[in-house]
RNA sequence: GGAACCGUAGCUCAGCCGGGAUGAGCGCUCGCCUCACACGCGAGAGGUCAGGAGUUCGAGCCUCCUCGGUUCCACCA
C-alpha cells in the first residue's frame, strides 16, 4: 500500500495513468466471438477543431457508456477518428498560404492537396491528443480518418451505387451559393440573421398602354435585371384584367409577360411579385410552372454578369444603390419602406447567400427517407430525450432532395467523369476510371471538377470505420452499433443522413439509441462562441481542477438534452468531492494496515456495517438502473450523496471508535475493516466511469494486488446483502445523534463535555434497537454510556431531554441546563408536532379519501398519526415539567 | 406561420409511476483548525413550485387558457 498525498493533486497523475491504460491495451476491444459486442461510434471531430466543452462533453458521456458497460463484461468497442472537414479545413489552409504569399490557384489542385495533407499531417492528431486528456477510452488503434483509403471506398461505393438506382442525379437547380467561399452549400449551412431591409415599390409601364403602370414591391432591386415575369393571385380582382399582358421591365426595356400563379400572396406587399427565377427559390419554381426562360445576372463573386447590360461588373450592393437612383429619376420608383426580414447567410463565414442556379449533383431524399421514418415507428431508433424524435421525424417528413456538389478542392472529388466530344457522362469508382469514352471511343475524358459534401462521407461513419464496404469480421461483429451521443444542433446534418444510409446500404439502422445532450453555455446563458471570447477552454479547466473534476461537472445537475450553465464554482465543487474520496480512502487505507484480511463473514457483522452494506448494495442497483436508462446525471448523484453523505459522514463516523479500539477488540475492527474495505472498492467502481483518474488511483494503491479499476467487475446486486432491518436500526440510531446534536447545539455544550445518556421506550422492540446500536452514538453523540431503559416518558427534573419515534433520551447535565432554552425547544417541537398531526387528522377525516384512497396509504396515514400523538403526548409531558 | 423547451430556495438547476417541497451546488447566518479531509465538520435561515381554471379523495407533476423567457424549422417578393 503506498503513502497517499494529504490532498488529491490530478495533475501528473492523470496523464501517467491514462498512459499506463494505453500500453496495457484495455482500450482495444478485439473481436471476440465468446462476449457480446456494445459499439459506439465518435462523432468524429474536424482535423481543424480545438477541443472545446462540447467535445469535453459529447466524449464524456461516450467515454462512460463504455467504461459501464467494459466493467459490465461486455466487448465495448468505441470507435474512434476525425472528419475532413472539407470547406473548415480548405478556409484554414488558404489563410495560411496567403500569409506565405501563396494563393490556391497559383497551385493548381494537385499542389494545394498536397499543403492540405501536409497541414494535416501537422495539426490533425492535435484534437485527438486533447480527448485523450479528458480520458476517453477510444480504441485509437482502430483510429480512422474519413479520407482514409476505406472510406473513401465506401464513398465511392455509396456513390455509383445510389447514381445507378436513379437516387443521385444532376440537375439545374437553384441552390444556395456562397461568393466569398465560391462553393454552393445545402439549407442547413444557410444560417438566417434577422436584417434590416427596405421594400423598394417600383412602377413597370404596362406595354402598350400609355401611363399605366403595375406596382411591385421588392427587397433586393439588383435582381430585377434578371427578371421574366410578374405574378399576381389568380383570383385577385385587381389585377384580373392585366393577366396575360406585357409590361416593360424598367431600365433593360425588356418586355416580360403577367402570369397568374397560387404562390402570390394577395395580402402582402401590392400583391404583384417580380418573378427572378435566377436568382430566388421560389420564383425559379413559379418560373418553372410557366416555363420562363432563367437569366443570370451575377457572376460567382456576386458581381453583377454580362447579362446586367451597363450593371455588369459592378458589385451587387453597389447596383443596387445605382439601380434605386436611376429609378427614382425616371420616377418610376413609388416608395421606400423600412422592412425586417431574413437574411440567409453562410453558417461558416456570414456573408449573405445568393440563390443561383447551378448544374449540382443531388440525392433524391423521398424514398430514402421512407425507412428512416419507419424506423422510429417500428422502435428500430429511439431517441433520448424522447422529445427529439418530433424534431427527426418533422425534418424527414419534409425533406427536400439533397445537394451534395461543393466547388472545393480538398475532400471526396466526386467519381463522375465528362466525354469533351460527346458530352456522356460516366459514373464509376476510382479504379474503374474510363480512360476511352464508351460512346463516341474518344480518349477525351475528364473528371467533374466538384468534391462532396463533407457530410456524404460522415453519413457513413457507422459502417465505414468498420471496413464496409468489405464484408469484414469487425462490420459482422460489432454492427449495427450501439448508441449514437451527439448534440441537437446536429441532428439533420448527421443523424439524419446516418440513419437512412444505414438502411439503403446495411439494410439497418446504424445504432438503436441516439442520445441528445444540450449545448454548454457561458455563466451568463451565452453561446460559447469566439467572437464573443466567453469560451472555455476545457484544457484550462483540466489543468486546474484535473480531468475527473470537469468530467463530473459536465454530467451533474443537468437534465438530458437540455442546455447547462458553465460555472466555475461548479467545478471546484467537483474538484472537492475528488478529495473528500480521495481523503476518506486516506483514512481507509492508514487503518486497513492492520486489517487481517480475513472475510468474517456476514454475522460477524455489526448493525452499522450492515447497514452500509445493505446501501452500497442498493446504490449499486439504482445506478444500474439508471444508466441503462441513460440517466447519467441521476445515476452519478445518488453514488456522490452516497459517498459523501452516507459513507463519510456517517458510517466511516460511526465506526472511528471501533478502529480506535483495535488493541481492544481485534475482532471489531476487523469486521469494520472488512466493511470499509469493501464498500469503498465498491463505491469506487460505481464512480469509475464518471471519474476515471482519482478512482483509478485510490484502486491500485488499496488493491495492489489488481492491475486496474477499469477491467474490474462492476458491482451487481447480491440479495444476502439485503438489510432491510439494519437499514430502518439505523434511522434510530441516526435521528439519537442528530437529537443529540441539536441538544448540544441548543445547550452550548462544548463537544469536549461528554455525557451519560438515558434511553427510555415502553416498547420492547424499540428497546431491543437501542440495545444493538447503543455503541454507535457514543461517538457521534458524545456519550460516555448509554443506558437502554424500559419506562414511560418520566424526565428528572434535572436533565435535558429530546424525543425520537416511540422513545425519549435524557441527558443528566446539573451543570448545563438552561430552563428557558429547553422550553423554548420543546414548544417548537410542540408546534411541528400539531402542524402535523392537523394535516394527518384533515386526511384522515376526508371520506373519500378514506373510500378512494389505496388501502396501504390509508394504513401508513394512520401509522403516522399514532406516531405523532405519541410523540405529541411526550412533548406536552416534559413541558409540563419543566414548569414545576 | 409551425414546433419544442423553460418559468421550483438569493443564483444555477434536480424532482422517477400524481400521495407530506426529501431537494443539490454555490451564496448567506452561527459554532468548530475534533489525530482522513478547512477542497473540511456540525447546526441553521430561506419556497403562494409564473398566474388562472379544470380533472382527482389528493397536482410541482395530467388537461386547457393567460403571462414571461429560450431555441429550432419554414419564410412573403
């Protein structure tokens, strides 16, 4: 056993120990054929992100799951690895070279690949070093990269496969687009920021009707150059007359046509819409409808095209202002309005996102959706918290098709290739690369210059980190997966997409759990977010209160799925709980020197030790239960009060004078060593996987004999250490100490002044009670002897006295008792005392509670009234004799 | 416009099947450096469970309404 520390020092500690878990291999998890499987997969963090708390949380969660269910004797494999995160990392690589002078064209795409590989050569193990900090027990040997040659296979794979189905397709569509990063991004990267606008009315001169014009309203008047119609409401009887005419559309001369279309809102604005199908969603499908032609006006950068006539080159904004002041001068410009409305911007950079339309690759999501959604129907996926199944379902219910072409460099190029001379297109995987056209026998073929959605590759995670789309022993072994732990804000980008391309390519769901956890906020109930500089750095966090103090702070107090608050004083808290375990094993282990090892064996238990035992048995069971319900805060708050509430506070109290006294009575001490022994290791494996570091440590010094907490048994529920009778002599023993603490608080006894102490009950049993307990207050109460006496509640006159259920205590103090402050205590007591016997004797009355009510509840009621009137009777005596 | 969540002690939050508000952490008051721990021990103070109505023998918990706050989705030119 080796000399512990007076407090608990994490740092050093923790970084030695998770080494020490690394070389002896107990994270691998091997398949196993003899053990059953659990699986989860890590969301795999980007090779560009610095851990932040939600990392620190999302992996905690996992990281416990799996030491759980590892203790549990399961195989439990986590699955770890990092994401590419194609336009983060691009950006990151970009700014760098800049700062070098370089740009990415300069390059060429071969080049700036090659920087991208080298950047992450350097700063992608980065993230996974600082997970390793918080003590996640990922397998790292099985550590994948999501541009790794397997996945990059099964990207392929899951490409040609959904094209060849009809699933994928490319299309001219109008998509979101962004000008600064120049690449189109799908409606969950399009973030919308409340701005403050106008509405432009502007007049178009119907043709050939001298002086009458059409009023629209608009908030984004450049885009009239691309304009092909207006709309109005067909049933709309102001405008019925001029459907099917021509107006002139101002300042380009154009002559554009009125169509009636449902989507006009009559109510809003003049009720007259300008139709851009180039340049808005919702006109590009009125346009479609009424088959429009699509002018462009903007060129990639946002700068207005060839098509804008004397506009072009000049940026959007900057044609606005020309284009309001050149309409105000010919007059046709009506009014200006302020007006608030969304803007979508970039979830990335913030820049306002131009609607355009481009040829993209999409998935087609109806039919691919259909299982997803069965899924939660069938039970097959079920979300925890359940809530968050409304939020799945509604998104797959009105899934749009899916634009998975991103005009980016660094990521999966997509495996689709162009004849030059007859224009055939070619899906194939890598290997299979056509070199000859198979149509026209050219040798002109060339890649699709465009790369995939970052999520297409995450969407298979599941099934490719475990060799898919090989039939490997691990995807038959450890597949589907268990539990998915993610955050809300991810659950269309990710979830989603798991899900069903779990069902089209493994005909499974990737996992049957998927657990929500909130967002960490700041103090004040912010976002952490770098423009504010109100983050925390967990890493700051580890390195002053150690890794187990943060990791108990994340899981405490929160309940699953909603948002928590960050504070400091939280964490210090925790810090402090890892000493209290720390200091009462101190003491333990100080004591155990002279423990002789033996089990006594449950009879030569005492009351107390029982007792204990009876609980830890019984926490042991909640916590069990509580986990496998996902409950982690609930399950690690009933091991705290057990620690710190029952175990130190009381029973290792309780037990002092038994240690003390070991020359004495070598035989009591050594069942309260055995006791103390045992509950602890217990408790100790019951918070293992909260904190992982201090439990490890206390375990390998008091068990030196073992190699590690991590692969010992978690604690089942054993029925021979059931005590339901010690469990309620207990409850005796303790409302005597606390009554006897109050008695001294109350009398200003000094601790010092010991006492002797009468015990006296009419009741045989209760009697039997006190008899068997009577040593554990002598301590605790500072009694010198306890005297079990048979009687009715007759005090001397010269004691002070207090009353527990179905007996009376009298302490014989000449010297220190005060008349006044006793009867002020006991007229308190009386006033409790009738408060609760007029709400017992108002229940008791009701008849239809007496009629309606359970039998047993009834029968306790009526326990209790007995109980308080006794109790009553005493106090009302005692009164009366402090008069006399 | 649709949806979800929240409103419990001064602050931040727990509260399982409806059955005495058993609450936790921090803060506050009083007393203790008691030979594991002052990162501690003991004793306290502090609550109309947002408001209203209903269901029930009984509601913090179920139903409806109102008020206040947060978030997500959709989006009107």
């Amino acid at each position: 056993m080796k000399e512990l520390a007076k407090t608990y020092d994490p740092k050093g500690m923790e970084d030695q120990i998770y080494k020490n878990w690394e070389e002896k291999g107990y994270f691998h998890a091997a398949v196993d054929r003899s053990k059953k499987p659990f699986t989860i997969v890590m969301p795999p963090p980007n090779i560009t992100g610095q851990l932040h708390m939600g990392h620190a949380l999302d992996n905690t969660m996992q990281d416990i799951l799996i030491r759980y269910k590892r203790m549990q004797g399961y195989n439990a494999l986590w699955q770890p690895g990092t994401d590419h995160a194609a336009i983060s990392t691009e950006v990151k690589v970009i700014e760098n070279l800049k700062s070098q002078g370089i740009s990415k064209d300069e390059l060429g795409r071969e080049g700036f690949l090659e920087k991208c590989w080298e950047w992450r050569r350097e700063y992608g193990g980065r993230i996974v070093k600082q997970l390793k900090k918080i003590g996640s027990s990922a397998d790292w040997e099985r550590e994948r990269f999501t541009m790794d040659e397997g996945c990059s296979e099964a990207v392929e794979e899951v490409f040609v496969k959904l094209y060849e189905k009809g699933y994928i397709y490319k299309g001219e569509k109008i998509i979101n687009w962004c000008p600064v990063c120049q690449t189109s991004i799908s409606d969950a990267e399009v973030e919308y920021e409340d701005q403050h606008g106008h509405f432009w009315h502007i007049n178009y001169p119907v043709a050939g009707e001298e002086g009458r014009f059409v009023q629209i309203a608009t908030t984004r008047p450049e885009t009239m150059l691309g304009d092909t119609a207006l709309a109005v409401h067909p049933d709309d009887e102001r405008y019925k007359d001029i459907v099917g005419k021509n107006v002139i559309l101002p300042l380009v001369g154009r002559e554009i046509p009125i169509v009636a279309d449902e989507y006009v809102d009559m109510e809003f604005g003049t009720g007259v819409v300008k139709i851009t199908p180039a340049h808005d969603p919702n006109d590009f499908e009125v346009g479609k409808r009424h088959d429009l032609p699509i002018i462009n006006v903007l060129n990639d950068d946002a700068t207005i095209n060839e098509n804008g006539g004397k506009y072009a080159g000049m940026d959007r904004y900057e044609a606005r202002k020309l284009i309001v002041s050149e309409l105000e001068e010919q007059g046709l410009l009506v009014k200006v309005e302020d007006h608030d409305h969304n803007v979508g911007t970039h979830d990335r950079c913030h820049t306002t996102v131009e609607p355009m339309v481009k040829p993209q690759w999409f998935v087609a999501m109806s039919e691919l959706a259909k299982p997803a959604i069965a899924a939660i129907e069938k039970g097959e996926l079920k979300f925890v918290p359940e809530r968050f199944d409304k939020t799945y379902l509604h998104w797959l219910e009105n899934i749009r098709d899916w634009c998975i072409s991103r005009q980016l460099w660094w990521g999966h190029r997509i495996p689709a290739y162009y004849c030059d001379e007859c224009g055939e297109i070619v899906v194939a995987r890598s290997k299979d690369a056509p070199d000859v056209c198979p149509k026209c026998g050219c040798t002109h073929m060339h890649q699709d210059e465009d790369n995939l959605d970052t999520w297409f590759s995450s969407a298979l995670w599941p099934f490719s980190t475990l060799g898919w789309p090989k039939s490997t022993e691990e995807l038959d072994y450890f597949y589907p997966t268990d539990v998915l732990v993610t955050g809300y804000d991810i659950i269309f980008f990710w979830v989603v997409r798991m899900v069903f391309s779990g069902y089209e390519h493994t005909g499974k769901s990737p996992f049957h759990t998927v657990l929500i956890h909130g967002l960490i906020r700041d103090d004040q109930g912010r976002k952490m977010s770098k423009s504010l500089g109100n983050g925390i750095d967990p890493l700051e966090v580890i390195d002053k209160y150690g890794a187990d103090a943060l990791r108990l702070t994340l899981i405490t107090g929160n309940a699953p799925g909603n948002d928590m608050r960050f504070y400091w004083e939280r964490v210090e808290n925790s810090r402090n709980f890892a000493n209290k375990v720390w200091n009462a094993s101190r003491f333990i282990m100080m004591h155990l020197e002279a423990f002789d090892g033996k089990d006594p064996g449950l009879d030569a238990l005492y009351p107390e030790d029982r007792w204990i035992l009876s609980l830890v048995n019984t926490v042991a069971r909640d916590v069990t239960e509580n986990m496998d319900k996902f409950e982690l805060g609930i399950a690690v708050q009933k091991v705290y009060d057990f620690i710190w509430d029952e175990f130190c506070d009381w029973y290792i109290e309780i037990v002092k004078p038994r240690l003390y006294a070991k020359a004495e009575d070598p035989k009591s001490a050594n069942a309260a060593l055995w006791t103390l022994n045992t509950v602890l290791t217990n408790a100790l494996k019951l918070l293992h996987p909260y904190m992982p570091f201090v439990t490890e440590a206390i375990f390998t010094s008091l068990h030196p004999e073992e190699e590690s907490i991590m692969i010992s048994d978690w604690p089942v529920y054993r029925e021979d250490w059931h005590f339901a009778a010690e469990e309620s002599e207990l409850d005796h023993a303790k409302d005597l100490v606390r009554g006897m603490r109050n008695l001294r608080t109350d009398m200003d006894v000094p601790p010092s002044k010991k006492a002797k102490l009468f015990v006296t009950s009419a009741k045989a049993d209760v009697r039997d009670i006190f008899e068997k307990v009577k040593h554990t207050y002598m301590g605790l109460a500072g009694a010198t002897e306890v005297v079990v006496q048979e009687g009715d509640a007759g005090i001397p006159g010269d004691a002070v006295s207090f009353v527990i259920p179905d007996a009376v205590v009298y302490v014989p103090l000449e010297d220190l008792v005060d008349k006044a402050k006793e009867t002020e205590r006991l007229t308190k007591e009386r006033d409790r005392l009738a408060k609760e016997l007029a709400r017992s004797k108002g229940m008791l009355s009701n008849e239809k509670f007496l009629s309606k009510a359970p039998a047993e509840k009834v029968a306790e009621e009526k326990e209790k009234q007995k109980k308080y009137e006794s109790m009553m009777a005493d106090v009302e005596a005692r009164l009366a004799a402090m008069k006399n």
